[in-house]
C-alpha cells in the first residue's frame, strides 16, 4: 500500500469517525444502534425522526439498519405523516450505494414496509424500479411474495389482491411458487372465502401442481379455528398426518387451540408432551392455552401442574402471564388458600397479578376469615408498586374491607 493511499484512507476514516449531531455522544456502534432505537421509541416530534435518516450521518450503516428503519416507518405511520415515510425511504434508497440497490431483498424490504403502513402506491413504486434494474438486480419469487404481502399488511384481500398476482408474476417473469400460493390462501381466507382456500390447497397438493408444505396447512388451520368448523379443522390435521408433514410450533399451537376450545384438554396435554419429544419447543402460548382452559373445565390440579412443567421445562422465560391464570381461576373457582399460594410465589419474582384478581382474592380471604392473610396481600402489594401503578393500587384499596384499609401500608 502506497502512503498516499494510507493517508487517503486514515483521512476517510477521520471524516467517518467525526462526531455529528446525536453521534457525538455514542462511544461504540452497539451503543449506537441502542441510542437510535431510544431516540426513535421516546422522540415525539416527527420531523426529528426523519431528520435521523435524511441528515448526513458518519455512519451510512445506521439509516439502512433494517429495524430502525421499520421502527421510525411505524412511528411516523402512528403520527400521520406519510410525507416523512416517503423522504427517509428515499434517502435511504438515494444513500445505497450500487451493491445494496442490486440485492433484490433490499426493495423487497422497502416494499413490505410500505405495506404494513398502508402505502400501497409507494410499494408499486418501488416494485418497478426494481423491475427496472432487472439487468443487474436479478428477482425471483421473492419480489411477487413481497407485494402480495404488501397487500396482504395493508388489509387488502379482495378482488384488487388477485388482480395484482396476475399482474406481477407477469412482470417478474417467473412462476409462482408453494410461497406465493400460500399468500394466495391467506387472502382467500382473510377474506372469509376459506372454502376457495382449502379447494386451493387440494389444487396444489394434487399431481403436477405445486405442492403443499406445513405453512400451507397451517392458514387453512388458523382459518378453521377462528371461523369455526370441525370438519374441516379435523381434514386439515389429517392432510398433514398423511402427507408425512412435520408439524411446527403454529401447526402444535393451532392443535392445542382447538382440542382446547373443544374442551379437550387431556388430548391437548397429550400433544404438548408429542411435541417436545419430536423437538418442537413449546413457548407461552403452548402452556398457558392448557393451563387457562384446564381451569375453565374446573382441572386447578392439572392448570398447575402445566404451570410447574413451564417452569421446569425453561423453553419459557417470561412465564408471569401463566402465574396470573392459574391465579385467576383459582379466584374465580373459590380456591382462595391455593391461590394466596400462587400469589406469593408470583410477587417473590417481582410479578404484580392484575388488580382486579388480586381485589377477588383479598375478598374471597376475608369471607374464609383469613383477614390476616389479607392484610398480607395488601400490605406486600403496596410494597412493590411505585408511581401511577402506586396510586391505582391505594384507589382499589379504597373499595376493600374497612378492617384492611385501615391497617394497610399506603
């Protein structure tokens, strides 16, 4: 390396490193992202968050970092300003240099973005000069997936929807895929027209057709359960089973869901248990279905266990929401002494139970005459909350028992 070259690349670098409006107070690039982020969540003016993308910035990186960018989209969507969206989209595409505006996933990901707010004129946009780099951009698939996705995040599932399918696996020149037929079934079902969807998938699954995969079973599975119809849940596990299909982590949760809803609760333990043993991880979700309906069939015992297995079982790390069901049918069902239990080991993780729970255990305490333990409840309540939560606490205090507002801790 020459030194002319050294000294040219140390003075780039110089320039680089220059601190520069909210720059100058950030030591290091993880502290950066971190700043940024806090600046965009907290930051109410919404000409400032775009100033973050449009002013010149020592670091190009940041403005094209993926999740800031959809998290300042999202914010100014909230603020109504889609004038802004449109600028720092265009600073940010203006900024790129020529290797990222030839990754195909780069507009892909602008054009999904304008979709979740809305801006389903923008997307088109930003497809077609796309399209217009196809010589050094090539697209696949991916870009006819990303506008039926736009459509789809902009609520849009309608006729409008399969017109433009038609129109853009035209533009891009290539075949639709499992993906973007999948996209297709979720707009037929998003549009309530969930029998075009299975007649659809049958379509696919059929010789020469494009073939199914999980994804495709589980929209019809997520149709089934929230319009309802058993039959045609039930042919939508069975195409799975037969097709020797995995099932994933949405596939087991839909299943769960709906042995639950059909207050089946065993046969939904039963394919908690299948699905860790064939390597499935369980979240949140998994759990606290099994444990909220193991209490609304009047099953406290197995509500718990589920809760004690989410625990040791550690796939789960925030687990407070299952401490606050079990809590509540336990409330609801009059077991007051078992749910004091719960209680405290909730609030010993630092887990405040919703007020209106823990208003109907410190009842249910008194009319058993445990008023001391009552008292517990609401003295060591008081004792963990701090500012407004504070005062709704001392509000609902108010409505309790004489003999407990007056020897609480406020």
């Amino acid at each position: 390396m020459t030194l002319r070259i050294l000294v040219s690349k140390l003075s780039n670098l110089k320039t680089q490193t220059k601190p520069s409006h909210f720059f100058s107070t950030l030591s290091s690039p993880t502290q950066s992202f971190r700043s940024i982020k806090s600046i965009i969540k907290s930051q109410k003016d919404p000409e400032k968050i775009a100033h973050l993308f449009t002013s010149p910035s020592p670091v190009a990186t940041y403005r094209r970092h993926r999740p800031l960018l959809r998290l300042a989209v999202l914010k100014l969507s909230r603020l109504q300003r889609p004038e802004l969206i449109e600028k720092i989209i265009n600073s940010v595409i203006a900024s790129s240099s020529d290797d990222q505006l030839n990754l195909e996933s780069f507009w892909t990901h602008v054009v999904v973005l304008y979709g979740e707010v809305g801006m389903i004129g923008n997307a088109h946009q930003v497809f077609d000069r796309m399209l217009h780099r196809k010589e050094t951009c090539p697209v696949s698939e991916k870009a006819v997936c990303a506008m039926l996705e736009a459509y789809l995040s902009s609520g849009v599932c309608d006729s409008r929807f399969h017109k433009v399918f038609s129109e853009v696996k035209e533009k891009v020149g290539v075949c639709a895929g499992v993906r973007s037929y999948n996209l297709v079934m979720r707009a037929f079902c998003e549009g309530g027209e969930i029998g075009l969807a299975r007649k659809l998938v049958e379509k696919m699954g059929m010789e020469g057709g494009v073939g199914t995969d999980i994804e495709s079973y589980n929209v019809l599975l997520g149709a089934y359960l929230e319009k309802g119809g058993t039959s045609g849940f039930d042919w939508a596990v069975n195409e799975v089973l037969s097709r020797g299909l995995e099932g994933n982590l949405v596939t087991y949760n839909y299943r769960i869901m709906w042995l639950c809803k059909t207050k089946e609760v065993v046969k939904a333990r039963d394919l908690l248990d299948e699905m860790v043993k064939k390597g499935v991880k369980p979240n949140a979700d998994s759990y606290n279905t099994i444990i909220l309906w193991s209490c609304k069939v009047g099953d406290l015992e197995s509500a718990k266990k589920v809760l004690e297995r989410m625990v040791k079982d550690g796939y789960v790390l925030q687990r407070s929401l299952g401490y606050f069901i079990l809590l509540r049918g336990m409330v609801e069902a009059g077991e007051f002494e078992p749910g004091l239990d719960i209680f405290r080991e909730s609030l010993k993780k630092n887990w405040i139970p919703p007020f209106e729970t823990m208003k109907g255990l410190i009842i249910g305490l008194v009319q058993m005459s445990k008023v001391e333990s009552a008292k517990q409840v609401v003295e060591e309540t008081g004792k963990k909350l701090r500012g407004s939560a504070a005062d709704s606490w001392k509000k609902l205090e108010a409505t309790l028992p004489p003999p407990l507002v007056n020897n609480s801790t406020v």
